[in-house]
C-alpha cells in the first residue's frame, strides 16, 4: 500500500497558495488581494514560506495519510 497523503495534501496546498490565484498577500494595492492573477516577486516569497510551513504542519504534526490500493 502506498501512502498517498503528502501526494494529496502539497498539491491542494500548491492550488490555494498559488500568488494571484485565489488570494495574494503582499497585493500590488493593498494588503491581500483576491483573485488578480498577477504576481510579485515578494508574493512569491510570502506564498512559499507559508506553503512551506503548512507542509510542516500537516505532514509532520497532524501527520496525515492516505493509504490507497
């Protein structure tokens, strides 16, 4: 059986943490903005460092998994 969870939960986490996508914080005009679809290279940083620590969290705290097969 293969544990499939951290598979699932970076990719959900890439698609909501995208800049620009759903939501991107610093925005060009304000604080956050939603749904723009453009980027800045401090969003970027922003965006990674929270994608990096939500994978810390879910993956090695809550330690979530998904045994498929």
């Amino acid at each position: 059986m293969s544990d499939w969870g951290p598979v699932f939960v970076s990719l959900v986490l890439f698609v909501l943490l995208t800049p620009g996508l759903l939501f991107q914080v610093p925005g060009r005009s304000r604080v956050v903005e939603f749904g723009n679809f453009q980027t800045s290279g401090a969003a970027i940083l922003i965006h990674s460092l929270l994608y990096f620590a939500l994978i810390c969290v879910f993956l090695l705290a809550v330690r979530i998994h998904f045994y498929l097969g």
